[in-house]
C-alpha cells in the first residue's frame, strides 16, 4: 500500500491507497521533517493492515480508521433533554434526606412550574420570558413566586452540574420583574381580625391572610388546651398541643422531639433546631418547662406507646402533616378555634404573649429560636407603652 508526502499549495499531505481508492489527509504542517513525523502512524496502519494484524472494521470509515491511528471513532450519543417532569422527580428523589417539610414544600414549587412551564418542557429551552411568564400566570405574592422560582433555580443547577443538562438556567432572579409584596400582616387578636372583617369587603385571600396572622392571648391559650384536653382526640394530640404552645417549639421541632431530649427532674426540655445554622445536623436550645408542660409530660412518659420520639403514634414518629391533621380535626369541632391555621398560631401566642408582658427580646429569642429581624418585627408593636412612652416623652 502506497503512503508518500505530497506538497499541496505549501502544506504537506499524506496521499495514500487502500482498498482501491485513493486519499488525501492534510498533515497540517508546512515543515518537511515534522510531515515525515506525522505520516509515521498513518504508514504504521497501512503496514498492519497489509500483513493481517489489524482488521479493518466493517462499520468504520476507512480514510477516518487510517489517520487516527487504528481507532473507530465513537459517535456520541444524542442526549434527550432533560423534561420538566422528569427535573422535578430526579431533583425531589435527590433531597430524600431533608426535612419532610422541605421536602413538601420543594414538591409543591416544583409542581407548579411543571404545571405553568408545561410537563414534557425541556428544561435547557427555558429563558427568561418564558420565567416572566411564569410570574405573570401565577396568582399569589410576589413572595411566593419568588421562592417558587428559587427552588426552580437550583433544581437547575442541580441538574447541570449533575450532568442532566448541558447548561445552568440562563436568566437570573434579579432580572425577573416580580408583582410587589403585600407584606406580612401584623399579629392581631380574635377580636381583632373579626371587628376588620366585620366591615366586609374582604375577599377569600384577605380573610386568610388576616387569620395566618392571629395571636391568642393567655388566657385563650388556656381555653384552647382546656378544650382540646377534653375532646375524644388521639392520647398523644394533647401533649402535642401543650409541647407547641407553652415552648413556642416549631411544629417539625415538636415532632423531632426524643424522649432522651426531656429533663422533668431539672424542667427542662432541648429543641433540636435546625434553622439556626445550616451546615449542622441540628442545634439545640434550652427552654425551661412550664409547670402546665411538666405536669402534662410526666403523665403522658408514663403511658408513651414506645419508641424514641417524645409524641408518637403508635410508638412510631409522627409526620408534620399528620401531626396538623390531628390537631385540625379537634379544633375543627369548634367554633372558634377553628379558625386556628394551625401550629404555627401557638408558636406566634407565645413570642407575642411574652412580648406584651414585657419580657426581654434576648429572652424571646432564646425561647423561640428566632434569628430574624423580619420575624422580630411582626410582634413589636405589641411591646406595653414602648413607643408610646417614647412619643410622649418628647416635649
């Protein structure tokens, strides 16, 4: 089998024959000495080929099997694009080890943007009009979309750098135009919320809004442990109830809760927190135990059904969800603390109860966990005569 140099228009080339046909491969080179280089490996093919120790492939190009060296080029497999669907089930099966309430949360931002952006959308196809889009369909705060386009960010990212795609998401937060927050209402008594909707008017979302934000007062917190210790509820619901209500513990912080965690002999119980600091598994908080809470645990650790959780079903770890769901259908048998959003109400009584009475914000936070000058904020104005003294006392 020929193989040779041949000068084309100041560029070395190797021409050589196989199989009958002629060909030509640019060596790239001008230089003589270096062609001759590179033309070894072509010849050292054509030689093997010539006395049977290398075989041609039957699927190979033969010019492209010859210049490479003996190798078969490996044409890369088309790769489908990543859907929508697909993002939201491989990014949530990804995150099985965070919290069930992260978790739940993640599934529902991601539920509505398979739902807006379509389920079979490629997630790479997705630019920023097509967000801005998004953020025009859905009708809720600019609040909500904006975390529901957070998760929706990371997912992608996630996905790039997983593999799954073959960019990151191209458009940035900061340059989606988001409808303007309403904020935070304040938190208000019953007496409060009803004399504000007695005026009418209110739609369906500001009653909500209004009751997200209702505080008991201590006597009303009593009432509603009073009432929920009578009903016909599961054993473990009052516990709960009492637990949520007399630390201000979280609802997941409640149900995270281990026996080993509570010491009846000193009161006190440790709250394993885990929005403190997240680069820990947990952090924990001393909260001491209020009489009512101490009375209500020593009874209840000695009927526990098992288990190392604190409030069990069963002996068995309760669910956020199923947790919320119990306590719901007691409270939902009454009039009034129907209206209860849930334990989020009890955890808010007890900052804006010690607030009124004038407890320390360092006390308030220890007791609560809070690290949020946002949070701080929504029960300040319940300080006694803070700032009104403040005013009075300028002239």
């Amino acid at each position: 089998m020929r193989c040779f140099l041949r000068e084309i228009k100041k560029n070395w080339h190797a021409s050589f024959d196989f199989g009958g046909v002629s060909y030509t491969h640019s060596l790239r080179t001008r230089d003589e000495k270096e062609a001759e280089r590179r033309i070894g490996p072509i010849r050292d093919v054509l030689y093997r080929l010539e006395h049977g120790t290398l075989e041609m492939p039957s699927t190979a190009d033969p010019k492209a099997f010859i210049v490479s060296g003996g190798r078969v080029e490996q044409k890369p497999r088309p790769v489908a694009q990543l859907t929508m669907e697909a993002l939201k089930d491989a990014y949530l099966a990804s995150r099985s080890g965070v919290e069930e309430n992260t978790r739940g949360t993640l599934a529902i931002h991601l539920g509505h943007a398979c739902r807006v952006f379509g389920p079979g959308a490629a997630v790479e196809s997705i630019r920023l009009a097509d967000v801005q889009g998004y953020a025009r369909a859905r009708t809720v705060s600019g609040y909500t979309i904006r975390k529901e386009l957070r998760t929706f960010r990371q997912a992608c990212q996630w996905a790039f750098a997983g593999g799954l795609t073959k960019a990151g998401p191209s458009w940035m937060m900061s340059a989606v135009d988001l409808p303007k927050d309403r904020g935070r209402e304040p938190f208000r008594t019953f007496d409060e919320i009803e004399r504000i909707l007695a005026r009418g008017g209110a739609s369906e979302e500001d009653q909500a809004r209004r009751w997200e934000c209702l505080y008991l007062r201590s006597e009303e917190v009593s009432e509603l442990l009073d009432f929920v210790q009578g009903s016909k509820a599961a054993p473990f619901v009052y516990p709960m109830a009492v637990f949520v209500a007399l630390t201000g513990c979280r609802r997941s912080e409640m149900t995270r809760s281990l026996i080993d965690d509570w010491d009846l002999g000193r009161r006190q119980v440790m709250i394993r927190e885990k929005k403190r600091d997240t680069s820990k598994t947990f952090t924990l908080r001393r909260v001491d135990l209020h009489p009512r809470l101490l009375q209500v645990m020593t009874s209840w650790f000695e009927a526990h059904p098992g288990g190392r959780h604190a409030i069990s079903l069963d002996g068995q770890a309760l669910t956020g969800h199923k947790a919320t769901d119990h306590l719901n259908r007691v409270l939902g048998t009454h009039a009034k603390w129907s209206k209860v959003p849930g334990f989020h109400t009890l955890r808010h009584s007890l900052a804006s109860i010690l607030a009124s009475k004038g407890t320390d914000q360092r006390y308030i936070d220890k007791i609560l966990g809070h690290s949020t000058e946002q949070m701080r904020r929504r029960y300040q104005h319940l300080l006694p005569r803070g700032v009104k003294d403040a005013i009075e006392g300028l002239l």
